[in-house]
C-alpha cells in the first residue's frame, strides 16, 4: 500500500529533501506505510530511507534528523485512510438507540484499533487483522483498550451478534502474554452477564497480569429502543449485588497484585444507593471516560480548591449551573462550600431531566440544549450559566442536537460558559476568574 501525500512543511526534513504534495509515500527503512500508525513510529529513526513516488518514477533518499524530530508529511486524513467501522450488532450498542435527525457523525460506529492507541478509543477485537495483531505486539502499542463485555465466548456471540466475537477473545491472552497493558470495559446488561457470569468474567480477566484496569459500566437504554432486544435497566438491588461482586473481586486483586483493579462505575453506586468511594479507591483514575471514578476525582479537586483560595468578600455574583440529574448532587454539595466560603456568592444549581433521550439516561455528556431551554425557561439563572464541556462536541460548539452554544446564550439572555471536568477550573468558573 502507498499513500499520497497531501502536504510538505515548509523547512521540514521532507521538504528540505525535495519531497512535495502529490508525492506517494511509499516506505521508511524498508517498512511499508499502511496508516498513521506505521507512520508515526518508523519516522522516529535519526536516520531514515524513504522511498516514494513523483512524477511516476520510484525514489529513495536519504535523511538525518533529530530523534523524533517530525518528517513533515501531512496527509489528507488523520489515519491515512478510512475508519475501520463496527461489524458487530450488540444487543446495548447506544447508537442503534439514537433517533433520526442528529449530526451525521454520531450515527458512525468505529471499531479501530488504531484509535484505541491514539484516542483511548475501546474496540472489540471483533475487526481486528492479524497484521494489525502483530503490529501492535512488534511495536509494543500500550496500553490497548478492549470492549470484552464477557469471557464467555457462547454469551459473547449472542450479545454482540457476531460469529467470532468469542474467539477474538483468544487475543487477549496473546496481548497479556507480549506485555501488553489492557484496560477491559464491561457493558453489563442484567440477566444477560451480571450475576454468575460476571464473576466469571472477573476471575478470568484478573488472571492476566496486563490487566491493569476492568471496569463495568451499567447499560444506557434511551427510549429509542423499538425493535431491539428487551432489556431491563438496572434497578437499587441489581446494582447493589453488581458492586458486591467487585468488590469481592477488586479485594482478591489487592491482595494478588498490590492494585484494586476492578471498579464499578459512579453510576452504580448511585443506583444501588451507596456512597461512592473517596478518590484514594480509584488508583491512577484509568477509565475516566467510563465514569468510573469522576465523581470522586472533581469532589477531591473542588474540595482542595476551595481550601486553598483566600478568604475573601467577593462581589455579589449570582450564577446558575445545570447538570445531568446523576451529578446534580455533588455539583449542589459543591456550590454549597462555594457559598459557605465567600459571602455575597449565589450558585443555583439545576438538574436537567433527559426528555430527549429519556428519563433512564441522566449522565451530563447526553443533556441537549433541547431540554436546557425547555426546562430553564422562566428561572432566574444570574449573571451566567456554567455547563459541563462534555455537553457539546470536541469543538466546543454544538449539543448533540445541533443546537449551537451561541443560539442557547442568545435564547437565554446570558453568558453561557463550559467548565471541563476539573474541580479547580470549576472554582474558578463558579468565582468567575479569568
């Protein structure tokens, strides 16, 4: 395979070479560029020969640079080529439970293990190649992010409606066994693989040394789900019996690695009713996109930020917040030691019920500016509104249905302003400092 070259900065390696748009790259030092991933790893050489194509004839020359000093090269796609898509149908896959209407992009399913390396994305091993195998074991790609939902290879069959979806388990083992670190996501769906198989699954992921992170996630069912298979949404008693698994099972891990390593995620304990557990429990935070451990992480930020701003009197500033109905209480807690500290501060917070999506979905990264406008309509909100950035797209402009945050801001009549999820950007946020 080659690859055309859309670009050539100017003053790089590659264009000091002679090389231009147009150009087709061909190989580094011998190996083949397939993707982004050849790519960024064989450039790091001090010295490399890069073969190519211009003009209709094949030519190698010859570069020094600086270890990982970049080539140059721009190409016209991140990858270098397409996303690898899903092939899987699992019975709990969120897209399939979206309605018509939203931004072609959320309709996608990638499966690529490419995207695992490069943006924590999960895969299933369901559409991996054996080339792809090797190359991650050849250039020690670590850590790899696997959907494994269970080891059981029958009931892996039947969720993810895939014929090999058990025997890309066997991968698994290969990747543990080159050293590979993995960080498995469990999709539970109760009466499916909860319960029996759950410990089952557990016990044989614990097995893997390289298994430095297991995390079950309890399964988001919006009411878009005409046609799909029934499933029923975890209730208090189902996820409190979820937790006491792992907790049983992150208790044999502390014991044999030193490390819990299991965790459940917030949204069981919320379930269940429990109080999370304080962030010392979660180690180095290793499935935040999972909500495993977010609550507790912005709690303990939030809780040292304000001990370490200065008692002060603030000018009167009257704010609002909105949040998914999961995390309205712990933003309600926060706010509360942002009053208690500085007098003259006013912080309303507002839960926002998902009437979109449904009322089992309650996490913020699903909130619409839909349900924002209908539900904030008429209440006093402040000088400004603060939201969580998950609410909108990577840039920062769009809800997810399409709403722009500039049309919310006018709709309201105020400053609307996204807060990342850090308790020390929030303090700041709610303070209103630059």
């Amino acid at each position: 395979m080659s690859v055309v070259i859309g670009g050539v900065e100017k003053g790089s390696p590659a264009f000091r070479a002679g090389m231009r748009a147009g150009d087709t790259l061909v190989s580094l030092n011998g190996h083949v560029i397939m993707d982004v991933l050849d790519y960024r790893f064989y450039q790091n050489d001090r010295e490399i020969t890069v073969a190519f194509i211009t003009a209709g004839k094949e030519k190698q020359i010859r570069l020094q640079k600086e270890e990982y000093e970049e080539l140059g090269l721009e190409f016209e796609t991140y990858l270098m080529d397409q996303k690898h898509a899903c092939r899987n149908k699992c019975i709990f896959c969120f897209i399939d439970q979206l309605p018509p209407g939203l931004r072609e992009s959320l309709y996608f399913k990638d499966d690529d293990s490419r995207l695992s390396f490069l943006f924590g994305n999960y895969i299933t091993l369901t559409n991996i190649t054996e080339h792809e195998v090797e190359r991650i074991i050849r250039m020690h790609i670590s850590p790899i992010n696997i959907s494994v939902h269970t080891t059981n290879p029958d009931l892996r069959v039947k969720m993810m409606a895939n014929k090999n979806a058990g025997k890309a388990l066997e991968l698994i083992g290969r990747f543990d066994q080159a050293g590979i670190k993995l960080n498995c996501q469990l999709v539970l769906c109760p009466g499916y693989n909860d319960g029996k198989e759950l410990e089952r699954t557990l016990a044989d992921l614990a097995a893997f040394p390289n298994a430095e992170c297991i995390a079950a996630v309890p399964v988001g069912l919006t009411r878009y789900r005409e046609g799909l298979a029934e499933i029923e949404p975890f209730c208090k008693e189902t996820a409190a019996a979820v937790l006491d698994v792992i907790d049983r099972y992150g208790d044999l891990c502390l014991q044999k690695y030193g490390e819990r390593r299991i965790y459940g995620a917030d949204e069981f304990y919320l379930l269940a009713e429990r109080e999370i557990p304080d962030a010392s429990y979660y180690g180095e935070f290793l499935q935040l996109e999972n909500g495993v451990g977010l609550w507790a992480l912005l709690k303990s930020e939030a809780e040292a930020a304000v001990a370490e701003c200065e008692d002060r009197l603030l000018a009167p500033r009257e704010i609002s917040l909105v949040t998914g109905e999961a995390a309205a209480p712990l933003l309600t807690y926060i706010a509360g030691l942002c009053e208690k500290k500085w007098p003259g501060l006013h912080c309303t917070v507002y839960p926002i019920r998902n009437d979109f999506f449904g009322g089992r979905i309650t996490v913020s990264g699903l909130v619409t500016a839909t349900d924002i406008l209908a539900q904030l309509k008429g209440k006093p909100l402040g000088e400004e509104l603060l939201l969580p950035s998950c609410m909108l797209r990577s840039e920062g402009d769009l809800f997810l249905d399409s709403l722009s945050l500039d049309e919310v801001e006018e709709r309201l009549g105020i400053p609307v302003t996204p807060v990342e999820n850090d308790g020390a950007v929030l303090i700041d946020a709610i303070l209103g400092v630059e």
